[in-house]
C-alpha cells in the first residue's frame, strides 16, 4: 500500500482494490475460511441451532478511549449473539470507506478488528468493500453480521419473563456515551473515562446452566433504559429499578451532570442486562462479581405490577417515570 | 407512520425507531423467522454445506429503470450464493439512512426488497437500522449478508479452471452500468435502457448437473473485463476474447460510445458468467437459451496460451491486450 488516502479507484473492483484488500484486510484478518476470490464461502459449522445477528456501525469519532469502530463492531456482534445464548464463530464484514480515509488509520481500525476477533474466538469469513464520494460518508461505516450456536437447550426471550423477576446489570452503564461524547471535542471537557467496548461472552454465558435465568440483553443505543422499555412492553409488566442500586462511574455522572445527559439513555458496549428468577437474582449476581468485567454487577430492579412502564424508585424514596427516548440525544454513538 | 422525512429519532433506539421499524421494516419483510425483538434470530437449516456472502449498496440514484436499491440488494446477493453452487435461503439486511430521506421512498424501496426476496425464494431473518445526519450519507446505503446451502458434491472454482476452457456470458453486458449512468441525468441523455438487475439462480443452477462445469461468476462492479482479470491472475493463463462474440445491447453500445464507455468495463446485475470445459461449451450455452433471461447466451472465449492477460479479438482479425480497471469509471454503480 504505497497511497497515503482511499480514493474512488479503490472501490471500482479492480487493480486498487485487489491492492487494497489484500494490504489490509486479508493481511490483518486472514484465516483459512476467508477466501477473498470466492463469492460465497463454505462455513465448517459444529452440530446445533444457528443463530444470526446483524448490527451496523458509524460511531464518531471512528477512535476514542477504549476502543474504536473495528473493536467496537466485534464486540457489538459478538455481544449479540451471546445475550442469545450463543457462542460466536464467524463475522463477515462490510466496509463503506469515504473517499479521503488515511490508509494509515483504515489500517489501524481493521489491525483492532482483527485482534478483538481473535480475543473473541471468531473469524471474519467474507467482507465487501465500497467507496464513497468524499462528502457523502461519515469516514467509515462497517456492516457485521455474525453467526453462532446456541448452547442446547437454551431458551431466553422477552417471553419467559414472569412477574416477580429481578433485574441484573453487569457493570456501570453510559461509559461508552460519555467517552465518545468527550472524544468529540466539542463540549471542551476532557477527563480519563474510557469507552467499556468489550465481549460480554463470557458474563453471558456464566449464567446459562443457572435455572431460572430468562433474559439478557446488551444495553447498546438507547442505554438500559431502552431496553428497561423494550422489557415493559414486551410483557406488559411496570418494571422497577432502584436508583441507588443502578452503578454508573462517578466521572460519568460528573459529565453528564454538567452536560444534561443521563447515564441511564447512553449507550454501553461491554454491559449484560439479565432477567432471572427471584431466587436466581443472588446467585447470578455473585457469578458475576467473581468474573472479570463483573466487578460492579448489581440487582438493580423488579418486575412488578400491571402495566408497561418503567418506574424509578429515587434514593429519598420517591417514584418517578422514565420516558422513553424521543430525539436521539447522541447520533452514531455506535 | 404519519413522519414524511426519516429523522435522527428515527435511529435512536427508542419508540421513533420502533414505529419506523413495525411500519416500514416488518410490514414489508415479516416471516416466521423476522424477530425484530430478538438480538439474534434462529434459522432452520436443511442439511447440507452452508455458504455465505456479504455486499454492500451505495447506488445512485435509489430508484433507476429495471430496479432499485431494494431489490439490487436482493438480486446481488443471491446471486454471490448461485455463483457459488448454493441455494439462496436468508438474508440480512443492514440500513444506513440519512436524514431527510423521504419516508415514502424508504416504503417504496423496502417493498421492492421484499417482493424480490419472496420472487426469489429467500427470507430476510434479521436486520439493523441507523440514521446518519444530513449530509453524511447518500440517501440510503444497505449492506445484505446470504446464507446459503451448496449443492452436494459441487465443488466450483477458478482453481478448477483449465486450458482450453470455453467462457459463456448468459446475455448482454453493460446495461445495469449504463442505464444508471443515464438515470443520474447528468449527461442529458435518456433513452430506454433498463438495468438487467435480476435473480441468476436459474441459470446457474441449470448448469449444476453439467460435466465440465469449472467456475460461474456474475460480473457486477468492474464488469466482464474484470472478471476476466480474476480468472487470468488467478490462473497464470490468457483470456482470449472474441469481440464479434459478445452480446451488447445496441442501445447500450450507442450510449457509450457517446460517452466514452466500453460496455464491457460496466457492471451487468443479472448475467452469469461461467467457465466450462471444452466439450462441454456448445451444451451449456443451449441449455442457457432455453431459459428466461439467457436468450442472448454465448461462448465468448477461451482460456488459450500462457501469460496472465487478457486479449481481444477484434472483429477485423486483430488482437488487443484489455488492461485492468485503474479509475473507477462510474462510482456508486452497485
């Protein structure tokens, strides 16, 4: 790769971009089962349910503390499949490049993407590359789909849920928000808070031979709140949180005081919500607190009472509603 | 759905995004398998080789004569699978929309997906939608992921090629490239060139069973030409070329030769290009005729001589070598 920036001729399916695909892509993520010549590729598949995701990325700053958009779409794939009950195999990967890209930094993002899917056991399978006229990307988009098993006999779904249940988190919520909120550079803050981009894989699946675990769910866009909603109006259950109990870092609470934002709608990258029984919720709780990246698990909350809301119990004892999110308070946070 | 222009909250994780998803996505889309609640979907496999593919889609304009972004979408990917000696199964579907898109457009354009995924015999199984600001993206780019089972015992490739080795292109090329070169209007030209977008699943598959079927590929971005290059580099042999073989549509011709095109350099989005066996040549190219779409078939070719290059022969007796693609002659084709 002698060019120092992506040009059009990158994208037109010819000498650039065999030239392109093969300095970086195939050099950072080559494995046996990515055939870049082929139009499909065969995937070895271990006996079991196949599960599919799909998620697309377009984060801003496409680099901030704690990760950036390579790591970052492993992860959120990744992480889907896991709150599904499934261990994660393969990716494929689409890139939208906009004319202008540095090379250097395309290599970097896919140098990460590589090393996050090898920490993660995965291997990117098949891609597509496309090259946008400079003004009409935002730098870089990826499109990842993911494909995994689900362990045997596995069921989880918003349907299983039943009154009375605990609610769980993994870790503090809205650290991935706030650290690309500050990577802007636009609010003139700066601090040392990092983005929690990581697989929760392993949280994940530490809980799935504990009896009376229905539901996980990665707190992405639209932070635990959203899926506090989703969960609310999936069962047509109030769901409960206590306020106190929720774990948020305190420089996140400091930077969203200041800011306006509220930890509870910013997204996480690296954060497992579950559902579980109420005679699961301490056990499952402990499980985490033994792992790494669990630290900080909480029960944070109930499903109880008639009617699909969420209801925040406040530190002085009061109660109030959580909204659901109308504008976007941080577009391509992911 | 009563919002005219897609907006930021549209891609915010909450109620917006909700209600765009229901009134646009699953409407359109729904199947046993389109879970929009699930972060990963289960599909039900038949037995056999599972394949995959993945492309992304950046045309413009959205909308052209013979197709449009949705259905292109379908029609490229399933064809990536046919190509590949698979059976086209599912699909994901990945939406990056900018704001301002008109909400009637994106209904429009999910329709036509939807109706070439059921003319095609495939499910769209998952999906993700995010919204970009105004003026970092082109309307709408999609990025669609095929899973696939390939025909038992098929093994295709360009490592199967020999010398000697007839090529067949299933029908005109060119016209996807020009008749979106003419919708863009920027030229002053019109005319009623159509794109050729369509489902090459039958026209493959009639080939499955031939002996001395080598290797099938559709000839998208870069056209015909480039994929003679794939096959010359990948071969070390010479793709000798019969100029007066080729079929062009006249239309398609006139218009670049207006314009400074060569149709062969122009992506075609339903022909199939196979490579075969000698003996075998004459009996593919019948069996082509004989189906919807493969009228125009012929034998253009043949592997012949040593030297990775591709030469024409041209109608009056000589000979011309075809460089590879340095430019890209019309971005945002496919």
């Amino acid at each position: 790769m002698e060019d120092q920036f992506v040009t059009l001729a990158h994208g037109n399916g010819g000498r650039y971009m065999r030239e392109l695909i093969a300095g970086i892509f195939v050099r950072h993520l080559a494995n046996p089962q990515l055939d870049v010549a082929a139009d499909a590729v065969y995937l070895a598949m271990p006996p079991g349910d196949l599960m599919i995701t799909t998620d697309g990325f377009t984060v801003e700053p496409l680099e901030f503390p704690g990760g950036d958009i390579g790591s970052l779409a492993v992860h959120g794939t990744v992480n889907d499949l896991a709150v599904a009950g499934a261990t994660p195999l393969y990716l494929t990967l689409n890139t939208f490049i906009e004319e202008g890209l540095e090379i250097s930094q395309l290599d970097r993002l896919i140098q990460s993407m590589a090393h996050a899917a090898q920490s993660c056991g995965v291997n990117v399978v098949a891609g597509d590359t496309k090259v946008l006229r400079r003004g009409e990307g935002g730098g870089l988009y990826l499109a990842t789909t993911g494909i995994g098993i689900r362990r045997p006999g596995l069921r989880l779904g918003v349907d299983r849920i039943c009154a009375g249940d605990k609610i769980l988190v993994s870790g503090p919520v809205g650290d991935h928000g706030t650290a690309v909120l500050l990577a802007r550079e636009e609010f003139g803050l700066s601090g040392d808070l990092a983005s929690d981009s990581a697989s929760v894989f392993v949280l994940a699946q530490a809980l799935w031979d504990q009896p009376g675990l229905r539901f996980t769910r990665d707190p992405t866009r639209g932070g635990l709140v959203t899926v506090m909603h989703d969960i609310a109006h999936a069962t047509g259950l109030t769901v409960r949180l206590e306020e106190n109990a929720i774990p948020v870092h305190a420089p996140v609470r400091g930077v969203c005081d200041i800011l306006g934002y509220d930890p509870l709608y910013l997204a996480c990258e690296g954060r497992v919500v579950a559902v579980v029984s109420e005679e699961a919720a301490a056990r499952a709780c402990d499980i985490w607190r033994a792992l790494p990246g669990g630290e900080a698990a909480a029960i944070i909350g109930q499903l109880s009472g008639i009617g699909a809301q969420v209801v925040m119990q406040t530190e002085i004892g009061g109660e109030r509603l959580l909204n659901e999110l109308e504008d976007d308070p941080l577009p391509r946070i992911c």
